[in-house]
C-alpha cells in the first residue's frame, strides 16, 4: 500500500479514536497544567494514573433496501466487500450494514456511507420528508452509493437486466436525475474522468491481466476499464463528491456460505473485424438500437438482438465494431477482483473524504 493510503486510513482511525475519547473539563486540564500551582495536599507519596486507550469504534454503514431485505439484489454482496475491506486496510468496519428502508430514517445520521442497489428500491420519488433529510444527509458530510444507478438504455425494459449487464454509459438513470431534482434543484449528475483520485483511493490500476486472452486484455486495459476507471457520474455537494451512481458493480462482490463467488461475469469485448465498417451500416438487426453517453459526452448508437442483447455499435468516430462475448473461469475470476477492489477505492474514498 502506498504511503498517501496508509495515511488517509490512519487519520481516519484517529479521528474516530478522537470523538469516542472522554471530553475534558476544566478540573483535570488543570491538574495536568504545569504553568498552575501544585495542589494543595503535598504529599510525598506520587499516585501514577494508567493512561486509558480509546479505541475506535467500528464503523458501521447503512444499506437501503425498501422491502423484503431476503429478496434483495446480491444478498451475499455487501457483508463479503466489507469483509475484504477488513482483511485488507486498517478500517475496521462492521460487516452487516444496518438496514433502512427510507431516507426518513433518523438513524441516517449515525453513518458516513449509504449503499443502495438501485432495484432494492421500487420506487424512485422521494417524499418531502426524504427529499429534506437527505439533503441535510448530504450537506453534512454523508456519502450515498447508488449501484446499478447508470442504466444504459436498452437495459431499461427488463427490471433485471441492469442487474447482469455492466454497460459503460455517463449519465445517471432518469429516475435518479427526477428524484433528485427534490433533494437539490440546482445540481446535476457530473461524470467522473477516469484520472480521478476515487479510482486509486486504496487500489492503483488494474489487477494483473497477463492471464487474460489476447483480445481481451487490450481491450481491458486499453477500453474497458484503463487505470482502474469505471463508468461513474456524481453529484457535488460544498465541493466534495457526495453522491455516485455506476453500473452495477455488486455482481462482483459477493462470496456464498462455502467461500465460492456466488456469481459467473464474462466480458463483452468490441472487437473490428476486416471490412467491418462497409457491412455493418447495411446489416439487418432484429432490435432497436439506443444511444449511449461516452465520457467524453459523445454519443454511440448500439444496435440490438432482440430486446437487451448488444449486437453490434457505431461509435461516436463513425467506426463500427461487433460485440463479442467471451466466457471462462479465468475472465470471471479477474472480474471479481476487479469489483472488489473498485469497490473497496469507493469505501475507502468516502470515509476518508
């Protein structure tokens, strides 16, 4: 770990220690003054008071799941990310997150960072008791993760398949930007560069990649995920980073009861065969197809088969390239460390920012 992310995790520990230490009062700042006079009993005899070491309280963050917290997405997801958070830097957290099931929740207040899956949530409109405690969440210094908050389009008929596809698209779900035109009418969703500091918080780069295939290491170093980066859009409030949406990102994250990833990733890759870009524009698709946001807030067209299946895409340089699926343990496994790690740089950012 590098020397910055040492610190930024030590101040955090040493912050906690701070607000559980015994507040002072004037009697025994007094007794420990060598400026004032002795005390009056001057007795030889010296009585030594072990000092008393406070440790930090475990952090605990909350988790929204509005419904049968048994019927939520990626049920292993959350506890397994906090358990790697453990083994892995100096925070030590709780690994259930209390859960709540609104923004109206007081006991919001007691956590630094709330998690939400966008689909544990059936209905996106706050309330105006939400809409102000949340606002007040967030003016105070909260931290809310929205995954699965980035939807791309075509993903958006089919209530799970957000949920199975991670498409890199930089613009938040529209249920998310209405909702929270209530909490701040004036701010948008902003995306993140891939260069910002929240990507390397703990982590740096990718998980080495020298075990994937040809094809597919270029494009996951070079495209699909460089430096570490992930398709991410935010929302500034007195500028710091209270708010991230993502694709969904927990698919990643979670171990079953006997320790095996309880779910299988494969890659989507772009890929551009030979004389690509004369047949393509004349191909026949059986889907519609929909824009998605680049980074850079250039538009690409992709075309389906059937309703959420990515065929093929005509990019915002007028170049076209097919989508090729690759399966395979070694893809799936790299996955899951990706997500992990990601998901620990978004921990570790929120509570030390």
């Amino acid at each position: 770990m590098c020397p910055h992310r040492t610190l930024q995790i030590a101040c955090l520990t040493l912050a906690l220690s701070l607000l559980t230490a015994p507040a002072q009062t004037p009697e025994n700042n007094a007794a420990a003054d060598p400026a004032l006079p002795p005390a009056a009993d001057e007795s030889t005899e010296v009585t030594t008071i072990p000092i008393r070491k406070y440790g930090p309280k475990d952090v605990k963050i909350a988790q929204l799941i509005q419904g049968q917290p048994l019927r939520r997405a990626y049920p292993y997801a959350v506890t397994t990310l906090l358990q790697s958070l453990n083994e892995r830097t100096t925070v030590k957290i709780e690994t259930q997150p209390t859960i709540i099931s609104s923004f109206e929740d007081p006991q919001i207040f007691n956590f630094p960072l709330i998690y939400v899956n966008a689909a544990d949530r059936h209905d996106w409109l706050f309330s105006p008791a939400e809409a102000d405690n949340l606002r007040k969440y967030l003016e105070r210094g909260g931290f809310l993760y929205i995954d699965a908050g980035i939807n791309a389009e075509f993903l958006r008929g089919s209530a799970s398949a957000g949920q199975h596809h991670s498409f890199a698209d930089w613009d938040a779900s529209p249920e998310l930007k209405e909702a929270f035109k209530e909490v701040f009418p004036e701010k948008e969703f902003e995306p993140l560069n891939r260069k910002h500091p929240i990507f390397r918080s703990f982590y740096e780069g990718l998980p080495d990649a020298s075990g994937l295939p040809d094809t597919v290491r270029q494009f996951v170093v070079n495209e699909k995920w460089p430096e570490g980066s992930y398709s991410t859009v935010a929302m500034i409030v007195k500028d710091r980073i209270a708010v991230i949406a993502t694709p969904v990102v927990s698919m990643g994250w979670g171990k079953n009861a006997v320790g095996n990833w309880s779910s299988t990733i494969r890659f989507r890759i772009r890929e551009a065969p030979p004389d690509l870009n004369s047949i393509l524009p004349t191909a026949i698709v059986t889907g519609p197809k929909y824009p998605v946001t680049r980074e850079d807030g250039r538009q690409d067209w992709v075309f389906c088969q059937g309703d959420t299946l990515p065929a093929w895409v005509e990019e915002a340089s007028s170049n076209w390239r097919v989508f090729r699926y690759y399966p395979g343990l070694q893809i799936s496994e790299y996955a899951h460390v990706f997500y992990t790690r990601l998901g620990i740089n978004f921990v570790a950012y929120a509570l030390t920012h």
